[in-house]
C-alpha cells in the first residue's frame, strides 16, 4: 500500500429543509456579515437566490449577488467575480448552484484575496495562503464540489480545462439539501448523476485510490447506481433523490482524496473544445475506458459489476467486467445520454488535438492502465464510430 493522507476540512449538514436554515448555519460559523453569493441565472430565474437573500438579509447579513456563471465557468468570469467580491469586501462567499456555481466560487475566494487568473494558481497545491471562506449548497447531485479542494475552470483563450487543487479551497461548510432537486429536468438529472457515479468508479480503480477512498467510492455506488434511473423517470421520487445526494457527496469525498483519471481527462477536453456538459461526455467515454482499464486490475473492476448487482461472485472477473461495460452503455441509453457523434460542432479532424489535450491533463497519470496519447486517440474514435453506426 503506498502512503497517503486523509484530510476533510469541511463541516457537512444534510437533510430535508436544510436550505432555510442557512442563515442559522452561517452565523455559527463566525466569518463575517458581509455575503458575496455566487450563483447563475437559472438558480435566480426560479427563486431560490431571492429566498436565500430575504433569509440571510433577515438576519442581519448584508448580500451581494454574482449570477454570472456558465456551465463550464469561464476563466475570465472568475476574474470579473473576484473583483466585485474584493469591492464588496465579502467577508464570505456562499455558492448556490450546480458544480459550475461552486467551481467559480472557489476561484472568486481565491482571486479575492490574490488576485491574478485562475491560470496563475492551476495545478496542485498552487494556493500560497487562505482564501475568503466558501460554503457551498449544491443544486444537483453530480459533482460532489461542496466537498472536493478541485476548481476546475475553463481557459477561454485555450479552450482547455484547467484544475486548481488545493485544500484551501475547500468549502468550510457544505449544507445539503436533496429538496433542492425535487424539480432539476430528467436531463440534468441524467448527466449530474452519470458524473456522480464516475466519481466514484474512477475514484475506485485509479492508481492514487486506497482503504479509505476506496470505501467511500463503493459505498457512493452503493446510492447512486440503484436510485439514477428512478429519479431520472420520476424527480418527485424523495427517497431516490435524497440517496442520489448522499451518493453524490460521498463520492466527491472519494475521488477528492484519491484522484479522477481518464474518463475525466477525456470529457475535459471536449468540454473545453465543444463546451459539452461534463457529465454528458463523462458517460459517452466511461465504457470504452473502463473496457481499456480492466486488464491493469480485473478484480477492481469486476468489485464494481458486483457491487451494483449486475455480476455474481460464481462470476469470473472477465464476465463481470463485460457485464459492466454493457450496463454503463445501456444506462447512458435509458437516461438518453446523447451519443458522441451527436454532439454539435464535434469534428473528428479535431481528435488529435483532443488526445494531446487528454494527454496532458494532470489526472493521466492517475488512470488505472499506463495509456498513451495515441490510446486516447483510438478512445475517441472508437466512441465516435460506434456513435456513427448506431445514429445509422
């Protein structure tokens, strides 16, 4: 077993009803009045920004809102954010909204108290001293960010995804509340939950995984595999949506303290190049690489088969693994995940740009099989050519 470290600075609180209790939460925490929210314009279209202002205002919190946050958030917004919360003088930030939202917010703590791009503190532990304190309340059960010390952030000039990891950045306080995504679309549901759950698959077999992780990684499945197709067909279905939340911050524990690896690279880098929801590109690639993996750790990955319930132990690991790959495919099929060739703008002279890009994301080295720019390029054109045919 390899040495590692196990650190989670952040107090975490989940139930039902727990976002109207935010403002009680803040004042616990002791980090100032003044309330710099980040969040995007769905999040203030439907209301929730005017509760949680009128809760906070009502007890004694002066606000400022920043909905200025794409999906795939912008480097250039993060700057624009960071300069507004160091107007305000924001003794704190709250995030409200998907992993973008709290992305964004984390590097809007950062660049309050630097200064600077998100590009000037990318890679690890790149943060030299605290930032302003974040407490994040996620919308939707995917990216686990109210837990994670990753911002993962889009160079608009490159058009590459950048990740600042550093533990600074994790949020002080996370306040969960799956009443929050009674009403999040069938699609969105979809592509958060398929994130979610390669968290935790890749959490689990990545060369940087171990005892502790690897429990969460298994227990994270263990929510959100059974519950992703009920509350995708029925998003009223409370108990389906609550473990789906569970699930998901308990993998973003998981892979925050292992690593992602080559699904994640991959969908990063189509993120960047063709804005592509994250979690979308995550389950289009996730079976061809878990197919590619399998032979560096066949019992890892024949755990999972049968941790989901799809293999048994009278299975061998090769079965079980097949099992797998063929769930993960038809799941993105019953969530109606759109198939790579699909997408808009994807263009297959760009899969060598796309591979290089891949290539070089930090968590490569991570991946549970040694793999090569040139195996990232038969990835995409595998995926693609099976999209094609199928589309046919």
């Amino acid at each position: 077993m390899n040495p590692f470290d196990f650190h989670l600075p952040t107090s975490i609180k989940i139930g039902v009803g727990h976002f109207n209790k935010t403002a009680e939460y803040l004042a616990e925490q002791k980090v100032g009045k003044r309330v710099f929210i980040v969040t995007d314009p769905g999040i203030e279209q439907i209301g929730l920004l005017d509760k949680l202002e009128n809760s906070l205002q009502g007890h004694g919190f002066t606000t400022y809102r920043f909905t200025k946050v794409q999906p795939n958030p912008r480097d250039y917004d993060c700057v624009t954010g960071g300069k507004e919360a160091n107007d305000f003088h924001a003794d704190c930030i709250i995030a409200l909204g998907g992993g973008s939202v709290i992305d964004a917010a984390k590097a809007i703590a950062i660049l309050q108290v630097l200064g600077g791009t998100p590009q000037d503190y990318a890679g690890r532990n790149q943060v030299p001293q605290a930032v302003t304190p974040l407490i994040a309340i996620p919308t939707t059960a995917g990216t686990g960010a109210e837990v994670t010390r990753s911002s993962v952030i889009t160079d608009s000039t490159k058009k590459i995804k950048l990740t600042i990891k550093d533990v600074k950045i994790a949020p002080l306080l996370a306040i969960i509340d799956p009443e929050l995504t009674y009403n999040l679309p069938a699609p969105l549901t979809a592509s958060t939950g398929m994130d979610a759950l390669v968290h935790a698959i890749e959490a689990y077999t990545c060369k940087l995984s171990n005892p502790i992780a690897d429990g969460l990684a298994i227990q994270a499945m263990k929510f959100i595999y059974p519950n992703l197709r009920t509350a995708f067909n029925d998003g009223q279905h409370s108990k389906a949506r609550e473990q789906l939340m569970i699930g998901s911050t308990i993998a973003g524990m998981a892979f925050s303290h292992a690593d992602v690896a080559s699904v994640h690279c991959m969908a990063e880098a189509i993120g960047g190049l063709y804005d592509t929801p994250h979690g979308i590109a995550n389950s289009m690639f996730l079976p061809y690489v878990l197919e590619f993996n399998a032979q560096a750790d066949p019992l890892k990955h024949a755990t999972i088969a049968r941790t989901i319930g799809i293999a048994t132990e009278s299975q061998s690991n090769e079965e079980a693994t097949a099992a797998l790959v063929a769930e993960m495919k038809k799941l993105a099929t019953d969530l109606e995940i759109p198939s790579f060739s699909s997408l808009p703008n994807v263009n297959p002279g760009d899969f060598d740009y796309l591979a290089d890009s891949s290539f070089h994301n930090g968590s490569t080295p991570s991946n549970a099989r040694t793999i090569t720019k040139n195996d990232y390029l038969n990835l995409f054109q595998s995926a693609w050519e099976v999209s094609v045919l199928k589309n046919d």
